[in-house]
C-alpha cells in the first residue's frame, strides 16, 4: 500500500496476498484477512502491514480493472463519434462488472479506504459524463437522460446478468444483449435510424 518500493520478499508477500485474494473473490467468498494469511502461507502480521483491513485489500484486487476502465475512459473520449464512444464506454464497463467480482463492491462502497480507488472511480464518473453530455449535445442521445442515471442503469445490467446470466463462460454475452436493450432505449429518436 505504500509508495515506497517494497523488498523483494515483502513485495513477494504482497504478491501472494493480492492472488490468494483474488481467487477468494472469484470464487465469491469474502475476504477475511486472517483466511488470506493461512491460505496465502504467511504471518497473519504480515497481511495486516500489507493491508490493514479488508476494504483495502479488495480495493487492491480492484484497482487493475478501475485503471483500464478509466484508461479506456480516456480513450473513448477521443473518438470523434460520440455515440459510438459513449455506447463503448458503457459496454467496456458493463463487461467489466459482470467479469470482475471485486469491482460491484468497490463501486458500491459507500466511503473508499485507498485514495487511488477515490481516483479512479473519480475519473470514470467524470468520462461517463463528459461522454454523455457529447451524446446528447450531438442529438444522439436522449435529453432526459442524467450522468446520475449511469451508474445505476449498468449496476441494473450486472445484477440482471448475475440473476439470469447462464454459465459463467455466457455472462458477457447476455450483458452485451442486455446493454444493447437498454441503449436502443437511451438512443434519441432521430437518431436511431
């Protein structure tokens, strides 16, 4: 967690950490940092130096797919057709939630533990906004549509695809299915056709 560069054996120990946590989260059991020492072979100490509570820790498992989703963020806003970089946004991240397990919980978080989740979660809403505000400027999507309206409509796709998403290998598909619904909806009238 610090910015400091670690030794080799203690970033090989923050290494095992985030692994051991990462299978925990897949697999959907929670992360009980004494569960991770025993099963990640080390000192219940050592985990706790690393991350001091389970909060951070899952932030850290997080945090790879919070920094692509706002990379792509970025990316997105340089594409001149503000449809198409708002409908990638939104399918970049609906696929991202209904792939990583950390990221529901991050995202629904009320306070974060990390500053850099604090960023990045930051930077995602300020893409997803400045997307849609270009998708609406340009007519292409519906004027009553808010940016505060974004976060729940694609948490309402991830919980419907963790509902009735068939077998893990089919999940993104019936998200893209999903999403592909939902912004036939967002979609402005003259310009859907």
């Amino acid at each position: 967690m610090s910015t400091t560069p670690l030794r080799k054996d203690a970033a090989r120990n923050w290494d095992r950490i985030v692994t051991v946590a990462r299978e925990l989260v897949d697999r959907g059991e929670p992360l009980q940092l004494n569960d991770v020492a025993r099963r990640a072979g080390l000192g219940v100490g050592t985990v706790y130096r690393h991350f001091p509570t389970p909060e951070a820790l899952l932030e850290t498992v997080a945090t790879p797919c919070l920094e692509a989703l706002a990379a792509h963020g970025e990316r997105a806003l340089a594409d001149p057709d503000p449809w198409r970089a708002f409908e990638d946004f939104l399918l970049r991240t609906v696929e991202a939630q209904v792939s990583d397990a950390s990221l529901a919980p991050v995202n629904a978080a009320g306070e974060d533990t990390l500053p850099r989740t604090t960023e990045l979660k930051r930077s995602l809403r300020a893409s997803g906004t400045a997307l849609l505000d270009r998708a609406r400027e340009a007519g292409a999507v519906r004027p009553d549509l808010a940016a505060a309206d974004l976060v729940p409509l694609m948490c309402g796709i991830a919980h419907a695809v963790d509902v009735h998403g068939g077998a893990p290998a089919d999940r993104a598909d019936t998200a893209r299915r999903y999403l592909a619904g939902l912004l036939g909806g967002l979609r402005a009238a003259r310009a859907a056709g």
